[in-house]
C-alpha cells in the first residue's frame, strides 16, 4: 500500500487542520473519524471511499468544493485517478 501523506498544519484546543495530498493509487487507510470535519479540494479529487460496511463508491470532487460528514465515519479513502489529488480536512473539536 502507497500511504498518502498527512502534514498537519494546526491542532489546537479547537480544530485540527490536515493537508492530505495523494499519489495516484495512495490511500490514508482504514480510520474512523472521532470528530466532524470538513473536507475541502485543493485539487480536482477522483476518491474511492472504502465504507466500514466493505462498501465502495466512487466519488469526484472539484478543486474549491467543501462537503463534511459527522464523527464516527470509517473508511479508506483512495485516489482511484490518474493524477496527484490533495485536499484539507478540517476537524472540528
């Protein structure tokens, strides 16, 4: 497995800011989130998200979208593209 790197940026009291950035075929592998976060693109972002159920899906995300999701996911993320994709995710605490 190519792991993706992870630089943190700030953790303090009150969030935690992680740029995430991807080689094609790279994964974070398999974590559960203990927060609610925000996911924002930095670039266009080709994710194959492994759910804790064994479930895949694909998913495409464009450079300067946001989404979040609630504490408790488990999953893998994947850059299922042909191209380097990054993105920074922001727990909140």
């Amino acid at each position: 497995m190519v792991e993706a790197v992870a630089t943190q940026l700030v953790d303090d009291a009150r969030v935690r800011v992680t740029r995430f950035d991807f080689a094609p075929g790279a994964e974070t592998g398999w974590h559960e989130h203990g927060y609610d976060y925000v996911i924002t693109a930095i670039t266009a972002c080709s994710m194959r998200l492994v759910e804790g159920n064994g479930v895949s899906r694909d998913v495409a995300v464009s450079a300067g979208e946001a989404y979040r999701r609630d504490k408790g996911v488990r999953h893998n993320v994947i850059n299922a593209g042909n191209e380097p994709m990054s993105f920074v995710e922001v727990e909140l605490k």
